[in-house]
C-alpha cells in the first residue's frame, strides 16, 4: 500500500470514528456521510471501500432528511469508482432489511401487514426509500461507461419493486425524488447516447399508483407534486 493510500484510508477512518459525536446533529452527520463519499472515491483500496459502506448501513438514522440526503449521495460519489462494489452493497442491505422487517412483522401475530403504520414498518419504509435514492445518486455519478448496463440489469428493476412496498407518506416523498433523479440520469444529455428506457413506463405507474391510492388519506399537496414532477421527468 502507497503511502497516499495509507493517508486516504486515515482521513476516510477519522470522519467514521467523528460520526457519534454528531448523534443529535443531522446536518452534520449529511455533511460528513458526503466527505466519506468523497474519500471513497478516492481510494483504490476495495477492501477498505467495501468495510466502510457495510459499516455505514448501520449507523444512520432515516428519520432525519439531512442524514438520509448524505448518506444516499455517500454511495452516489463512492460508484464514481468503484460502482459494483456500491451496487453489491446496496443489494446486501436492501436483503437485510427486508428480511428484518418480514420477521418483525410476522412476529407480531397478524401476518405481513399487521404492522402498517407502526414505528417498524416506518423505518423500513424510510430505509427502502433512502436505498433508492442511493441508487439515484447512484446513476448520476458512476462512470457513464459502465451504468448503462447495470441500468438494464438491476437498479431500474429494484426501483420498481421498492416503489411497490411503500406505505409511509415521506418515504414516497423518497421515492419520488429519486424517480427523478434516475430519469436524469436517463436523459441522452447526461448519457451523450440515446438509451432504451424499457421500464419508464412502469416506473410511470407506480408514481400514478401513489397520487390516485384508494385509502382514506390523500397525499399532502408537496409528496403530491413531487409525485406529478417525477412522472413529467419520466416522459
């Protein structure tokens, strides 16, 4: 190992160990999941990018919009170089989280949905939701020589089955912005070649499934527009 990827791997491990001592400030535990990001991407070393985005599944807090912003944008900034590790990461946790919440669920006695609106199905819904965005981030940032592929093969598709699952309304909210920033990252402009965007209209669907739901409570007027904002983005 170089002597610079020796002071990389030092600055990447001091903004982890900074982390707890900015529990009850959100904005900068966003500002530092970005700094992480950044150092990742400078790294050349898999084994230290691949530790520090496992352990960073664990520490964040999806209550809070500042935290969740930064840690999708940390994966965004580290897939500008090493975007299969940041994909097998993404998948991992998204696994992970899904079986935790189907156990918790079934725990409780009343099947996969006895838990709709408690403070267990929220955080998962958050977490899907913050997931996607990642992956938004995700198409922005990773080298156009390579997305394209893994567009097709696996983040529209996952895109798709989390907009399915959600209930929460600011998780939908989530959702929604990150429908736009993948159809961003679509766009001919930002790929400088045309792409065959063969689930733009399911992706379409799920949003019109969340502003026509048929439960009792209607969106709020911004998860609403947000909403009718990303399908304008996916046409």
């Amino acid at each position: 190992m170089s002597e610079r990827e020796d002071w990389i791997s030092d600055i990447g491990a001091c903004f982890v160990k900074q982390l707890p001592l900015y529990a009850k400030l959100e904005r900068e535990r966003g500002f530092a999941y970005r700094c992480i990001g950044i150092v990742l991407r400078k790294s050349k070393i898999n084994e230290f990018v691949n530790r520090t985005l496992q352990s960073m599944t664990t520490v964040i807090n999806f209550q809070h919009e500042h935290e969740r912003n930064g840690w999708a944008t940390m994966f965004g900034f580290s897939s500008a170089t090493h975007l299969d590790i940041v994909l097998q990461q993404l998948d991992s946790y998204l696994k992970i989280s899904d079986f935790k919440s189907s156990s918790s669920s079934s725990s409780g006695g009343g099947g996969l949905f006895s838990f709709l609106g408690s403070k267990t199905d929220t955080h998962s819904d958050l977490s899907r939701a913050t997931s996607l965005l990642a992956y938004g981030y995700v198409s922005i940032y990773a080298s156009l020589d390579l997305i394209v592929s893994r567009m097709e093969s696996s983040i529209l598709n996952t895109a798709a089955k989390i907009a399915r699952t959600i209930k929460e309304e600011t998780a939908k909210f989530i959702v929604a912005k990150s429908f736009i920033i993948l159809a961003q990252s679509m766009n001919k402009n930002h790929l400088k070649s045309d792409f065959p965007f063969a689930p733009r209209n399911d992706l379409i669907q799920e949003m019109v499934n969340y502003i026509t739901q048929e439960t009792g409570s209607k969106l709020q007027p911004a998860t609403f527009n947000q909403c009718v904002n990303a399908c304008h983005a996916l046409m």
